[in-house]
C-alpha cells in the first residue's frame, strides 16, 4: 500500500501525491520563543520528525522547513519584563529549543529554521501584493486587516461559516482593539503601540495610490506564510501544526496565501496532531501538570529524551496521548529491551547475509507505517518480531541469517523513530563507580536524600542510574 495520510482540509485519509515527485515540501509551525517549550510542542516536533523520516526512509527526497517565530505579542510583553532587546531575549530561548531539539534527535532532519525577524521585508511585499488586490485594508488605527470577505473558501479547513466567527476569533486580538471591517478580519500588519516599545519597522506601504510609512510589526499569521513560501516556494506539500492551530492560525494561512500566490489548494495535506493529555487532564500551569522537556530531563537525566520518543512514536498522532511519569518510565523499559535485543541480534549475526525471516513482519510495518503512521500497528510488528526471534534463539533455531534479518527491521525501525538503540559502549570510571557503589550503600541504609544526591552527581556527568526490583540500572546519556 502506497502511503496515504489523514487531509484535515478534506476531513479523509487520501493518497499522498506530492506537487512534483522528485521534491516534497514538508512545512511544520515551531516555537514561539518567549520560554523553555513544553512537552505538548515537543510532542509534536517528534512526531514531525517520525513523518519526515518515513518519507526519506521511503525514498523521498524531502526540503523540510520549521520556523522559529521570535516576534509576537508574549515575546515582546516578556522581554520588556525582562528587561531585555528583542534579539537578545529571543536567541536565549530559541538556543533552549535548539538544545531540546539536539536531545531529542530532532534537529538533524531540519533543513531550514527560518527566524520571523529575519524575514519581515518577504512580508512586507507580501502584503502590498495583498493590498493591490483588495484583500487587505488600512484600518484608522494604523493596523492592516485582511478582509476575510473577499476570499470565498475561507472557513474551509476549519469547517466554518463566516457568519459563524467570533469577535476576535481570527487574531488573537479584541475585536474592540482595531476597528476593522469586520469581526473575522485578522492583522497582517499591526500599527505601533506604546507598549511594543522598540519592536517596531516602518516600512512604505501603497495604499489606494499614495505611499505611505506605516510603522509597526507583522501579524503572526503572515510570518507562516512568508517563511514557508521564501524557501519551499508557492506550494506546499505537508503542513503539520498541533490542533490548537487549525482556527485561526492555519485558516489564515491559507486565505493570505493563496489570495497571494493565486493558487488553489495552497497546501495539499494537512496535518494535525492531538492535544498531549497529562493525567487526563489538559496541561496547565495551576494545575500544576505542565512539563518541558528540561523537567524530565532534571528529573532523569538526558538520556530520558528517547524514552519520551518512544511515548510518543508509539501512540497515533490523531489520538490524544496520555502522558504520565509512570508511562515515561515504562517506555524507558520498553527501549532498554530493544536495546538489549539488538545487541544480542547483532552479536549472533556476525556478517551473516540476511534471510527472509523477518520479512512478513516488514510488510506489516511498511503497511502499517504507509497508513497514515499507523505507528502502533508498527511497534506491534517489531515487538512480535523481538519475541519470535528470542523464542527462536532459546530452541536454538535462529540462525546468523535469521538473527541479521531480525536487526535489520530493528535497525529500520530505530532509523524511522528515532530511538538511539545503536549507542556507544562506554565504561563507567573508577570514579563513576565509586559513586553508584555509594548511591547502592546509601540506599541500603535508607539515606534517600544521599542517594538522590549521588544521582544528581552521576546525571550530570551523563551517567543514568534508575532503581529496578534487581537493584541499580545504569546508563549513559
């Protein structure tokens, strides 16, 4: 089965046929850098990773662009808090995305991370193209508008009627800020305020024949939309973005585009991914359940990122996943196990050419994965695999073949999700060791403030230690 993926716009899984064959255009929305990102987002990174990855592993080749919005109302709000330049504050924070994005094996297959500052003159020509064609406004205050009226598939992707819009609805904004034409109208460029402070340009716009300066900053959703065209051009192949982004955000997106570039559909399959539960419930900081990446690994080390990759890897991107701590922990189990099949898989196969043995569970794995990530269906072929193979290998009926057929689909596998089973060997040194050793006597004694302490110690020079019924498991980040 050729690969087929849910299409929010059409609301089905369809086949996924690319604008040009030899070249597909991956677009996912990133971060808006005012803080650390919170496992919900990374949650979605990771599972654009895994569909970038198929599609490579698929023989595809792939341009895949993630923005990097560093101008926006929280930004400038908080670095005026702060203290702090607009550059200055947003190169802290998209540093700390680009740590998570290095520890979670995201960043490699990244092949662009446009930054919004970086690009506003794109938008700036962009909206005058917009102007010229009377989709867009100069509003009294300064600000201009898109005028959602004049673009007649607007509320397609969203399964909405513009009648139906809220005040406010398509732009983060109160509808009594701006007087706009009307409530659906959304900011493409938004007219200087007191408190933007210094975050301000003062481009030329021509409006109804004269030239004017109106001074201010980009809207958000036309950052999207020049960042991804500047470097993937007119269409789009796959745009991914969390749910939460389908109104306004991908909505908009698709009105200024495509009122811009005269094309229709702009993007041919989108996206999106489920919200991340924790404890059942939505994240939220009073609730006192709101994670990032920096957490877990505070909590348990660096290492912990791959386990957090197989959490996710091994739900449905369309289904909201439940995270938990004891979840976490479980996954880590699960990816050790692997780990130590591969091992044993590699140390039997030698340079043994492989047999067919794992053939059948290729095919259900390609078959699972080409529909639409069926990523559960996928790890289920790959367990089932693990078990037969050492089931096999305990009758001593797994040949070097059999057992180099196994790894390959494993190694197929950790290609496709990301899991960091091929780690370096390393050794602990006499130092490292003296300090498990510690940490084992400290907990024998019930000294649990030492033992955390001595865990600290080892986490920081990247050695893992997590407590099993059979005493210390220990790892390397």
């Amino acid at each position: 089965m050729p690969l087929q993926l849910y299409n929010s716009l059409s609301r089905r899984v369809e086949p996924f046929q690319p604008v040009d064959p030899k070249r597909v255009a991956v677009y996912a929305c990133g971060p808006t850098v005012y803080n650390h990102v919170h496992i919900g987002n990374w949650s979605l990174f990771t599972v654009a990773d895994v569909l970038v990855r198929w599609l490579r592993e698929s023989g595809y080749t792939v341009v895949y662009v993630q923005n990097i919005t560093d101008v926006e109302d929280k930004i400038i709000r908080d670095s005026r808090a702060a203290g702090e330049d607009l550059a200055t504050f947003t190169s802290r924070w998209a540093g700390a995305f680009l740590e998570g994005m290095e520890d979670l094996d995201n960043r490699r297959q990244v092949d662009h991370f446009p930054r919004a500052t970086d690009h506003v003159d794109g938008m700036v020509t962009m909206i005058q193209t917009l102007l010229d064609r009377g989709h867009a406004y100069l509003a009294e205050d300064g600000s201009i508008y898109y005028r959602v009226s004049s673009f007649e598939h607007y509320g397609e992707l969203a399964n909405i009627k513009r009648e139906d819009l809220r005040a406010g609805a398509s732009g983060r904004i109160k509808a009594d800020e701006y007087d706009k034409e009307d409530i659906g109208d959304f900011a493409l460029w938004k007219g200087w305020v007191e408190e933007d402070g210094d975050v301000v340009w003062e481009p030329e716009f021509t409006i109804e024949g004269t030239a004017r300066v109106v001074k201010g900053r980009p809207g958000w959703h036309i950052e999207c939309s020049v960042m991804s065209s500047e470097i993937l051009g007119p269409r789009i192949d796959i745009h991914l973005g969390g749910e939460d982004l389908l109104f306004p955000h991908h909505q908009n997106e698709i009105a200024q585009s495509e009122a811009a570039f005269g094309v229709h559909p702009w993007v041919t399959t989108w996206m999106h991914h489920k919200h991340l539960l924790v404890d059942g419930t939505k994240m939220s900081k009073s609730k006192g359940n709101f994670h990032t990446l920096k957490d877990l690994e505070d909590r348990y080390g660096k290492g912990i990122a791959s386990a957090f990759r197989y959490l996710i890897a091994s739900g449905h991107y369309r289904n909201s996943l439940d995270f938990s701590f004891n979840g976490l922990e479980a996954a880590d189990r699960t990816l050790r196990n692997l780990r130590t099949a591969r091992e044993q898989l590699a140390e039997q196969a030698g340079d043994a050419a492989p047999s067919e043995y794992a053939a059948a569970y290729e095919a259900r794995f390609v078959e699972a994965m080409n529909d639409d990530l069926n990523s559960p269906e996928a790890f289920g072929a790959l367990h089932e695999l693990r078990r037969a193979a050492r089931g096999d290998a305990a009758h001593d009926k797994l040949s070097a073949a059999d057992a180099a057929s196994a790894l390959a689909l494993i190694d197929k596998a950790d290609r496709v999700f990301g899991l960091a089973l091929q780690r370096e060997e390393r050794a602990l040194t006499p130092e490292q060791q003296a300090l498990v050793d510690a940490r084992a006597q400290a907990r024998a004694d019930k000294q649990w403030a030492e033992s955390d302490r001595l865990r600290d110690v080892l986490a920081a020079e990247g050695v893992l230690v997590q407590d099993t019924p059979d005493g210390q498991d220990v790892s390397f980040a």
